[in-house]
C-alpha cells in the first residue's frame, strides 16, 4: 500500500487565504479569472508530475499584467473579467476609502476633535457608472467595498463624467469613484477617481496613494457597516448648463459621439435652441483625436461638407475630450480653438489668466512648443496671462485653483472652464464655440484664421 501524498495547498493571486488541490483544478477547468495570473496555471486537468513531465516543452502564455498594472495615467483601466472583477473592483474601492479615513482623522486631530467608541461618521463617497454593460457589476462591488469600510455612499447611477464630477462637488464629497471604461474598448471597464472639489486623481498624485495602499494592505477602522442612498444628479447638472446657451444664431453641428448618455444629453440641449444637429454614428472603440485620419474625423468631415454644416465636433466617450472641425471639414488644431476660446473670455473678462498644459511637452515638440508660444503672446496682447499646468487631469485641475484661471486646455483636446470649481466638459465647450460664432456672420474657418493673424 502506498503512502498518501502530503495534502497540497494552493492561493489564488490577491485572495489571502489557501485552497485545496480539488478546488484548485475545478477554478482551472471553469476558466477562473485569477488562474491566468498563477504560477501553476500550467496545470490545467493534471498533477504536477504531469506538469513537471511537460516543463521541456515550449509553450507561450498570453496573461495579463499584474494588478498593479490596471492603474493607468488617470485612473483604472482592465479587461472585464479577464483582469478587473467585481471582488477586485472592491478591494480597490477600500484602498481608497483607507486613505480617505487617515485624511479625515488627520483633521479632526488637526481641529482637536476626539471620537467616541468608534462612533466616528464615515467619509462620503459617491459612485456612478457610464454605460456600458458590464458597469452595473463593477460598481456594484465598489459600492460593497465602500460600504464594508464604513464610508456614507452616495450612487447617482448612470451618469456622464462631467455630471458625476459636478454630484461630487454639489455633495461636498470626499471623493468619488466613476466605473467607466472610457479611452478603451468595448470590453473594458475601469475605475476613475475623484477628491473633494471633484479633483481629479492621477498617477503622480492622489492614484499613487490609492495604488500603494492596496499593495501595502489596509485594515476596517471600524466594524460597523457604512450606509448608501442615491441621488439624481442630472437636474441641477443640467439646470447649471442652460446660462451659457443664449444668443445664439441658426448654426447646424455635426456631432459624433459614441456614448449614448451623451449623446441624449446633447439633443436635449439642442431641442430648445435654434441651433440644429445632425448625428454621425461612430462606434465604441478607442480613438486619436488629434489625428485627422481617425475613422471617426473622417465621418464627420465628410458630414460636415455633405450636410453643409458650420463645423463639426467629436467628443469622446468620456463626454470631456472633444476635436472640432471647421466648415469644410478641416481638423481644427488645439492652439487654435484655444486661442479662440481665450479672446472670447477676455473679451468679457479681461485680466484673466489661461492655463496651458505642460511646458516640457512643448520642449519635446517643436511645432507644437512654436503654436503654444504664438498663443501666449496672443493671450498677453488681449490683456490676459498665462501658465503653465501639467499633462494629467490632476495637474491641470490644481493649476486652474492655483491661478484662478478661466480657461485651461492644450493638445490633449482637453479645455477646462471654471464653473465654479475647475471641470473639462465638452456640452460646455460647444456652448464657448457656438458663442463665438453668433456674434457675427463669419464662417468658423475665417475666426481661426483671424485668431491666428493676431499673434503674427
């Protein structure tokens, strides 16, 4: 009679505690998310002698990358699923809520205030999630991973970027977590995040924190379980927008957008304006809106001229970068339409100060180092200022605070206005173009050029 193998166990990557060999293979068999990341993924329907028999023999396996990769520039990006899960999409949403508590115990020390029994009310947190299927899942486990650490959740639902960011700031939040998998594709889904103010969180900045203490571990301050309502943030979100869409002349916009939430909040806006739209289907993918020859630019181009419109605007799917094309169909640059957007603002604020992204981007490109210092020399001749912020999200948001600007924005195609805390919003954009377009007669291509002639 043989003596019995030893009983081996077994961890799933991120998961702390063991399983068994048998629990082991049936994850294996059903395809298990966290199997591609394991060392004996290998052994799939065999023991390891088999496995070991194998080793010899070449074999390629596509994984992806490891948790700490999901965290990208602006937030969190990964394969529904395959890389980023509901469980994992919790455990994310309790680093941040970890921090979130130090900085709070932080100023209640600071303020000399002392808690009682652990009685402490939990930081406020709103979520929402854009529109893709698998959103509802991954929020669901954000709300759950809140929610288990004693934090006040607030859910505004399906909602854009810009209106989730104006919930945070309307709430006083301390933060707020947007299930989106906006930038990428179809299958993806992530995580964006915001701090009190609706500041955005990037890698370099407050992400850095939220990813650190995830892989450092945290504990529950407390055991007693957090609360959750919801709120519907699109009234005054959209009740805020109304001021800035008056005086308008009869102008027709092509508009491409591939995300319906705002796409209909576009059509909402336009069906009390004399202004007319007309749709250009354009699919969820990822996109380069700085290059003229992206499928969607085309599409829109050749509406524009076809339609006869007075220009044309891409936004992506974030609802916040955005590229507009001229009467005929010209792919407007960046430098451009920001030197247009700052002459309207001076024309009315005069003094104001423009934020123009990071300086050392414009080192490495010399066309564009060239367009931005034509247009610093265009906002001084206006009687305006400039400065310079950053290339993330974070950067330029503490950049308009730090300078009080007006108006921010750069080749990202991303243009910032203070309303009233510093926001990225393309319905907002739209709104400063079709402005500056109704004061008179002249087709959009002669105001660029007119904007350009300034600064020769």
């Amino acid at each position: 009679m043989t003596a019995s193998a030893p009983l081996q166990e077994y961890r799933c990557p991120d998961e702390g505690y063991p399983i068994n060999r048998a629990v082991h293979l049936a994850r294996l068999a059903t395809g298990y998310a966290k199997c591609r990341e394991c060392a004996h993924g290998c052994e799939a329907g065999r023991g390891p002698q088999a496995a070991d028999r194998d080793s010899t023999v070449e074999t390629t396996v596509h994984r992806p990358p490891p948790s700490t990769s999901l965290f990208t520039s602006e937030g969190v990006r990964g394969v529904y699923l395959n890389q980023l899960t509901r469980s994992t999409a919790a455990d994310i949403a309790g680093a941040l809520a970890s921090r979130l508590w130090d900085d709070q115990s932080r100023v209640a020390a600071g303020a000399g205030e002392t808690a009682r029994g652990g009685a402490r009310s939990g930081p406020i947190v709103l979520i929402g999630h854009d529109e893709r299927p698998a959103s509802p899942d991954i929020v669901t486990g954000v709300g759950a991973g809140l929610r288990r650490m004693g934090c006040r959740v607030i859910d505004v639902g399906l909602t854009t970027r810009s209106c989730f960011w104006f919930a945070v700031d309307h709430l006083d939040a301390a933060a707020g977590v947007h299930v989106s998998g906006a930038g990428s594709g179809p299958a993806w889904t992530g995580l964006d995040f915001v701090g009190r103010g609706a500041a955005p969180m990037s890698l370099g900045g407050g992400l850095d924190a939220v990813a650190a203490r995830r892989r450092e571990g945290y504990a529950r301050p407390s055991r007693r379980p957090g609360s959750q309502r919801t709120f519907h943030a699109a009234v005054p979100y959209e009740a805020g927008l109304w001021k800035h869409f008056h005086a308008l002349r009869p102008l027709r916009v092509a508009f491409a957008c591939s995300n319906r939430l705002v796409r209909d909040l576009f059509d909402r806006i336009f069906r009390k304006l004399p202004c007319r739209l007309e749709h250009v289907v354009v699919p969820t993918r990822a996109r380069n809106l700085s290059d003229a020859a992206d499928p969607d630019l085309v599409r829109t181009a050749i509406a524009v001229r076809t339609m006869g419109c007075h220009f044309g605007v891409v936004v992506h799917d974030d609802g916040q970068q955005c590229a507009f094309l001229s009467e005929t169909g010209d792919l407007v640059a960046a430098a451009s339409l920001m030197q247009l957007l700052a002459e309207s603002l001076l024309f009315e604020t005069p003094g104001q100060c423009i934020v123009l992204e990071s300086a050392a981007s414009l080192q490495a490109d010399k066309q564009v180092g060239r367009a931005a210092s034509s247009l610093v020399r265009a906002v001084e001749r206006a009687g305006g200022r400039c400065a310079f912020g950053g290339t993330t999200l974070e950067t330029m948001s503490a950049a308009m605070r730090t300078h009080a600007a007006g108006l921010g924005g750069g080749a990202s195609g991303r243009y910032w206005l203070l309303e009233p805390h510093p926001t990225c919003d393309a319905v907002l954009v739209v709104a400063k173009v079709l402005q500056a377009l109704s004061r008179s007669d002249a087709p959009f291509g002669e105001k660029l050029s007119y904007a350009g002639s300034v600064s020769e």
